[in-house]
C-alpha cells in the first residue's frame, strides 16, 4: 500500500514537472500569435486635400429670343391712304404718327354729329323752361296731365342730347382713327404701302412694330434641374444665385447680364421641361427676335470643389466618397451638383485635416485593422 503511493507520488510530481516544460515551450508561439492579432496592415492611399474654395457653376441651354411685347398695325377705319409717315426699319415712340388716312368723310361725320349735339342741346334748353313754368303755375293754373306731359317733354329731350353726344364722340373717335399711331416703343417692320392703297379693319396687318429694348430670351429646364434650382430660390426668383449670361452665334459673350421674369405655368409633356423668360436690355440691337443663343447660368460655390468622378461611388441611396482623418478611412456622403470632362463638383463641406482617397478601394478598407498610411500629395 504504502509503496504504490509513493510509486504515485513520484508519478504525478512527473506529470507537473513535464507540464511546466511543455508550457514554456510552447509559450513563445502564443505570444507570436497575440502579437499577429493586434498587427495592423499598413496601406498607401493616394489623396487630395478636401480644402474648400469657391468654385463657379455654368450650365449651358439653348434660348430664342422674342420681344417682350409687338403690334400689328391694322386699321380701325376704311378709307385710302392719305400718307405714309413711317418706313422700314424707322425706330417710333409710343404716341408717333405712321400712317394717315383720308379724313374728309370721318371730318363731315363729325361735324354733323357736333350739329346734331348742338340741336339736341337748344330742344333740351326749351323742355326745360316750360318744364319749370308748368311746375311754378301750380295744380290750380295746369291740369295734372299737362305737367306730365311737360315732365315727359323735358325727360326725352334730355335722352335725345345724351344719344347726340354718344354719336358725337363715336364720330370724333372714328375721325381720330385715320390717323394711326404708336402703341408702343420699337421699330417698324417693312412697310409695303403707299399714298392712295385702299385699307380697311378686314385687311391683313399693315405692318408690325416690335419692340427691342428691353428684349426676352426663352429657355427651358429640365423637371429635375427646376426642382433643383427652386429648393434654393428666394422670394420667388428661382435664379437668384444665378448669374444669367449669354453666349452669341460668333461665340462673344454679350456684355448685359439679364433679369428673371417668370417660369411658364406648365411643364411641356413632349419634352418633360419648363420654360423660363429672362429680360435684357438691348442698347446696340445685337439680340434680334427670332434667333437663338446660348444662356450660360452661372452661380458661385462658396464651399463647392471639383473631384475626379472616378473617387465617387454611386449608389440607390446616393453618392459618397471615402475620406481619410487622422489616419483612419471612413465613408461620407456628398451632394453632386454637377459633373464636367471626368469630374464632380460637390458642394459639401469638409474638415481642413480631411483628405479624399483618390483611389478605387472596397469597404474592407474601413475596418480598424487597416492602418493608412497617407500620401498628401496635392494630385494622385
């Protein structure tokens, strides 16, 4: 009994002795092991400062350019042309002369309706005297049938003068009419008339009188970009950041920039767009109704900065970018505002120690195991 223990005890206190022996051998290996798992892999990023500057957007659309406003010039009397006051290409105010018909026949019409106002006031004048004697006599010297009689005498005689003087201030109106003039500021079209053409209401349009200073420019907006634009307008001028320039035909910038009007009240289904009327002002005639221009929208970022598209990632639920900040990767969501020759333009806002990876890398970047260590370099 006595000898198996002790035979025991020799065994066990082995047992111990190599346990110990085994631990520290392989001691090294797990401690090689730990420091496996805290390593870090480190990678190199190309970046560009997220440094904000001001930066300038222009979008480019076609527009046609009308007047603001044009008269066609049409008689409102029939008679032959007495003088032709205007010609082709004139520029007239509002109140000049253009053109003057034969008066003679509107003149008679006239003075015999001045005649007729002039009888019709001497009846007038009479009715009225015997009106207020028949009243003053009283019921004892008149019958009550004799003072209405009077009372209706008085009353016609005043109906008559009011329906004379109503024929007298259509004939003045008709005698002013042969003469034609301005309504408005512009110049005058071509003028194919002369002394002695018969004209009439029926007629086609004589000529036209367009005005073109101030003149309008129309252009359209996709349903997307008005959206866009109204979420930023103010007191109901969607274009109040933006700068409204254009472009001529020979490629000159014109020196005037315009005013916004109005949008139209209707998106076009053909096109899925809204017009836009701007206004300029037209000093030297260079916009002439009827042509085209390029409008150039140009609006000031004050935090806004270019990107290569290549460093953006676009998903469903929008776009973002991956930043570098004290040496650590993380995605951030950005606003794309407009894109140009392989570059965004943000306008997001950014800390001064962040960085943009320029790189095309995976999420697996952003896990804490990666350390970045980061290229500064201006361009990638």
């Amino acid at each position: 009994m006595f000898a198996w223990l002790k035979k025991r005890k020799y065994s066990v206190s082995g047992f111990i002795a190599a346990f110990i022996v085994i631990s520290i051998s392989i001691f090294p290996i797990f401690s090689s092991s730990s420091n496996a798992t805290v390593s870090v892999t480190e990678r190199v990023l190309n970046v560009i400062p997220l440094k904000s500057k001001q930066s300038s957007l222009t979008t480019t659309h076609i527009g046609y350019i009308t007047p603001i406003n044009s008269v066609e010039v049409v008689p409102n009397v029939s008679g032959y042309i007495q003088d032709v006051l205007v010609e082709g290409g004139q520029q007239v105010r509002v109140g000049d002369n253009l053109l003057l018909i034969d008066q003679r026949e509107y003149k008679a019409n006239l003075a015999a309706a001045e005649a007729t106002v002039t009888q019709a006031q001497a009846n007038l004048n009479n009715a009225d005297v015997y009106y207020r004697r028949i009243k003053k006599a009283g019921s004892k010297a008149v019958s009550p049938t004799e003072l209405d009689n009077a009372k209706a005498k008085y009353l016609s005689a005043l109906g008559e003068l009011k329906a004379a003087e109503a024929n007298r201030d259509k004939a003045k109106v008709m005698y002013d009419y042969t003469i034609l003039q301005a309504t408005i500021d512009g110049i005058v079209g071509n003028v194919n008339l002369t002394a002695g053409n018969y004209v009439a209401p029926a007629s086609p349009a004589l000529f036209s009188i367009v005005q073109t200073n101030p003149i309008r420019v129309v252009f359209s907006l996709t349903n997307k970009d008005y959206l866009n634009i109204l979420s930023r307008s103010r007191n109901g001028d969607i274009l109040a950041d933006y700068k409204i320039n254009l472009q001529l035909p020979d490629g000159k910038k014109y020196e005037h920039s315009g005013k916004f009007q109005f949008t139209d009240n209707a998106i076009d289904k053909s096109t899925g767009s809204i017009s836009v009327y701007a206004d300029f002002i037209n000093p030297d005639k260079k916009l002439i109704s009827g042509g085209y221009v390029d409008v150039l929208l140009e609006r000031d970022i004050k935090d806004g900065f270019w990107v290569p598209q290549n460093s953006v990632y676009l998903t469903p639920l929008g776009a973002f970018i991956y930043v570098v900040k004290d040496n650590k990767v993380s995605q951030k969501e950005v606003n794309i505002v407009s894109e140009s020759e392989g570059e965004y333009l943000l306008d997001n806002k950014f800390a001064d120690d962040e960085f943009l990876v320029t790189d095309r890398v995976s999420a697996s970047i952003l896990k804490d195991k990666v350390r970045i260590k980061v290229n500064s370099a201006e361009q990638p």
